[in-house]
C-alpha cells in the first residue's frame, strides 16, 4: 500500500500528541523549564510586533542598561511570528506553532529519508519515535526555542541531499544548501553534520579511486565549495554583524561566543558537572537504557570502518567529532542550558540509521524477522513512557518550574485591559517588575518595557535611583512579600490598584 508509511507516521504522530499534552500545553506563553530562554525568543517577537516591525533592529522587552536591542541568532522565525501577530492578533500561540511546524517537519523529513535507506517501515518508524523519546525534543520541540527548529531543518536538508543521491539533480543539492544555510542562521550549532558531509566529499574527491566510486554521492569539487562557501560566509557574517549590533547597543543578554569550556573550568567544577549529568541530568536527552543503547552502536559504527560505505563513515566521524567539540567547548553551559544538547541530536538519529543499516546488510535473516528494528522499536516505546511523565510533570503544579511564573499573569487578556485603564503600554511606560529570575518572563506576560529585579542579586537603594534616573515610570510587584523590601526608597508611595489580589501596580514616587 503506496501511502501506508504515511498513515502509519500520522497515527503515531497524532497519538504523540495527545501522550504529550500538546493540546493542552497549546494555551501557555514562556513556562515552565527554562522559561528564560523561552520567554527571551518570544519577547523578540512582541518587540518586532510593538515597534513597528523593523527586521534589521531586533530588541527584547528588558531594556538591561541600555536601550533593549539585541540578537543572537538570526530571527527570522520571530520576524515572521510578528507578521502572525499583526494578522491574527499578538497571541503567543503562533509563534509556538510556527517553531514546531519547522522542527515537525524536519522529523517527518527524517522518517521519509529512513524509509528511503532501510527500505522498510518498522526500522524507519522505530529511529524516529526514539528521536521523539528524548525529554529535550518533546518538551522543546512545541515550544519557543530556536534550538528544535535549526534541528528541524537539518534533518530536512539531510532529506534534501538524500534526494540528490537518487535523481542526481543539482537542485536538490542546492536546495540543501539554501535549508541547511536557514538552519545555521537560526543556530551556528547545528551545522556540524553539514560541514561533517562537506568533509567527506573533499576527502573523497582527492584521490582518483575514491572520486570514481563515489561519484555519485557528490557533485563536482566546485559545486560543494560553491554551497560552502555561501553557508559558512553568510552565516558568518550575521554572527558578526549581531556582535556589531550588541555592542553598539550595549547588550550583553545574547551568548553569541565560547563562553566556560571544559578546558577553563577547575577540576571540581568539571566533577560536579559529570556527576550531575550521571545522576540526573542524562535523563532529560534520552533514557538511561536508551544513552547506553546509543553509546554501544557509535562504537560498534566506528569499529566498522570497511563495512560502512566511506563517505558515510566519514560523515559520521566528523559529526561525532564535531558534536564532541561542541560539548567541550561549553561544558560549563550544559546544566543550566541543558537545551544545548538538542544542537547535536543529528548524532543519534545518524547511528541508528546506520546500525539498522548494517544489520540489514550483514544480519540479515535476524532484519528481515525485524528483530533488531524492534529493540529499537522497544527502547524508543519506553523512552516514551518516562518521556510522558516528565512531560505531565513539568506541565503541573508540581514542579517549581511551573509555579515559578505567577498564574495571574497567564490572564494576559484581563491583565492587560487592567494596565490598559491605567493608561500603562507598550510605547508609554518604562516599569520595574519585580521579582523575576530571568530578563523577560514577567515583562513579557505584561506587554511593557523596563527592568526585572531578580531575587538572586543583593538589591539597595541605589538600584531604585538607577531606575528612577533611567526613567522607570511604573512598579509591578508579583510577590506580596517584596512589597516591604528595602531597597525601594519611599517609591511604593502611589499605588494604582492591585490585579487578581496578587500583581501589585505602582506609580513611582518621587523622593
């Protein structure tokens, strides 16, 4: 049956939906795990929305010291959740939408290239649901992050060079070019498998008897620089033009560097963080026995240099190295943005694509009775089971995550009718939101511009002259219990009302 693959892939889509909650996750903004992050993506896409839609001048709700524009990646997903927002109204549910669409896509993309190599569907469907077992792409695959949207599109330019292996035309190879050049845009990470590829064409199109076998894998030595060049000069040349633009701008908000290696980090700090990933931490990539399933194969790949087809062997290599290479090189980041580890989930999809592959080729009396496919099968199946826990978990009362965001805040329709009335907006007032642990969650609920204080930094009565000389108009307090601090100096004196008994406004007092 011509589209049974497809059906097959819808079901287990749709019955992922519901395993995960999607539906009701659909109705959040920026919560729960790692709302800072979230909530910075979604910020860019309200600022475009609020300041009259200018592409080349990207800025977030807290204006930090200076005037509120800065940028990482490229953002032309925010861009174009802002063009959603002025159609269909500023409703964060068209950015989360148009995140997931990318990085959806880019695994259906991956399952038509495994049907393409395995030839049959069990081993296909089997290493795409163990994609969709790990905790970081259910969770932040419909979400805010640019992370599963860059992964999306390599996974989608991975089908588009699958496609020039079978027809040969080179449009398809462009075309990867043009979607894995919008990946590295949206995340300078996820172009390890890319550049691993191009490395494996060099290598085979150096030696005569390599150029001939391989003939077919690679067009011709001038058309692969051609693509590299345009991938690696564009997205350089954003990086460092968004350098350009942070610091003209005074922004330090956006990590666009090499920021706590491995190699300049002490050896208890290098410690703490193996043993937290060991104890906890692993869980949130895959399944303990899916990681120790995933190591086994990588080894079991790289000890099979001859009985892999070698610009395969070398993609993979390189991708291994170059994924090894990210995690050294910010090693210090991988707890607190544990997401970083989406940006080389290629590696795992890539060796279980090639382990099914091997055992098609060299087991295969044990494939055709689909046994290796279904320990596959049954390690993604129980990947998943824990995966939805986590999930519902995250998405409860439960977990401190969750409630770290004030449910009052989620009323935005009522919350921002009450500031409305207040004559508080957008583009006419600068507040003081406190407290927040990240630059934008709260500010971003609020619609407004201005500042967070964050319980972790020791406050005084300077900070509250530093707002007041920056131009602070308003004073948001979203917990009761800092309406007595200290480093206030007399500027609680003008309350303008109380929402939902908890979202404290004040006018700021003179001294």
């Amino acid at each position: 049956m011509k589209y049974l693959p497809h059906i097959v892939f819808g079901v287990c889509f749709a019955a992922l939906i519901f395993l995960y909650g999607y539906p009701g996750i659909l109705k959040y903004g920026p919560i729960s795990v790692h709302s800072w992050r979230q909530a910075d993506g979604a910020s860019l896409s309200l600022c475009y929305y609020n300041n009259g839609m200018h592409f080349f001048e990207p800025g977030v709700n807290n204006l930090v010291a200076g005037n509120g524009k800065t940028v990482a990646e490229f953002p032309i997903i925010y861009y174009i959740g802002a063009i959603f927002y002025a159609l269909f109204g500023d409703h964060h549910i068209w950015l989360r939408l148009l995140n997931s669409l990318l990085f959806f896509a880019g695994w259906y993309a991956l399952y038509r290239l495994l049907l393409g190599v395995l030839g049959e569907l069990t081993g296909a469907l089997a290493v795409a649901l163990a994609m969709m077992s790990s905790f970081l792409l259910a969770f932040y695959g419909f979400n805010y992050l640019p992370n599963t949207a860059g992964l999306g599109l390599t996974w989608l330019g991975a089908w588009s060079y699958y496609r020039y292996y079978q027809t040969g035309r080179l449009s398809w190879f462009y075309g990867m070019g043009g979607i894995v050049l919008m990946a590295g845009l949206i995340k300078v990470s996820v172009l390890s498998p890319f550049l691993a590829l191009i490395g494996a064409g060099v290598i085979c199109q150096l030696f005569p008897a390599t150029r001939s076998r391989y003939r077919r894998w690679f067009p011709s030595f001038g058309h692969m620089a051609v693509v590299a060049a345009i991938v690696i000069g564009l997205v350089g040349a954003w990086y460092l033009w968004a350098s350009n633009y942070n610091r003209v701008n005074g922004s330090g908000l956006f990590l666009t560097g090499i920021n706590e290696s491995f190699f300049s980090l002490p050896k208890a700090g290098v410690d703490n963080i193996v043993k937290e990933i060991a104890r906890e931490y692993h869980k949130l990539y895959f399944s303990t026995e899916m990681i120790y399933l995933l190591v086994a194969l990588m080894v079991l790949v790289l000890l099979a240099p001859r009985r892999v087809p070698l610009p395969v062997y070398l993609t993979f290599l390189f991708t291994l190295l170059g994924s090894t290479a990210f995690i050294l090189l910010f090693f210090g980041q991988i707890l607190v943005h544990h997401y970083y580890i989406i940006d080389i989930m290629f590696l795992p999809a890539l060796t279980l694509c090639i382990a099914l592959w091997l055992a098609k080729q060299y087991l295969p009396r044990w494939y055709g009775r689909l046994l290796p496919q279904l320990v596959v099968l049954g390690f993604a199946v129980w990947g998943i089971y824990q995966t939805q826990a986590r999930m519902h978990y995250y998405y409860s009362a439960a977990s401190p995550d969750f409630t770290a965001v004030n449910p009052s805040l989620l009323k935005q329709d009522e919350l921002h009718q009450f500031l409305n009335e207040r004559d508080i907006r957008f583009n006419n007032s600068l507040v003081v939101c406190v407290p927040d642990y990240s630059p934008n969650t709260n500010l971003y609920y609020l619609n407004l511009k201005g500042w967070t204080v964050t319980p972790a930094r020791e406050w005084t009565t300077q900070n509250m002259s530093d707002f007041r000389k920056w131009g602070a108009s308003h004073i948001i307090v979203t917990d009761s219990t800092w309406l007595k601090h200290p480093f206030w100096e007399g500027a609680l004196q003008s309350p303008l009302g109380v929402f939902d008994n908890s979202i404290y406004v004040f006018k700021v007092s003179e001294r």
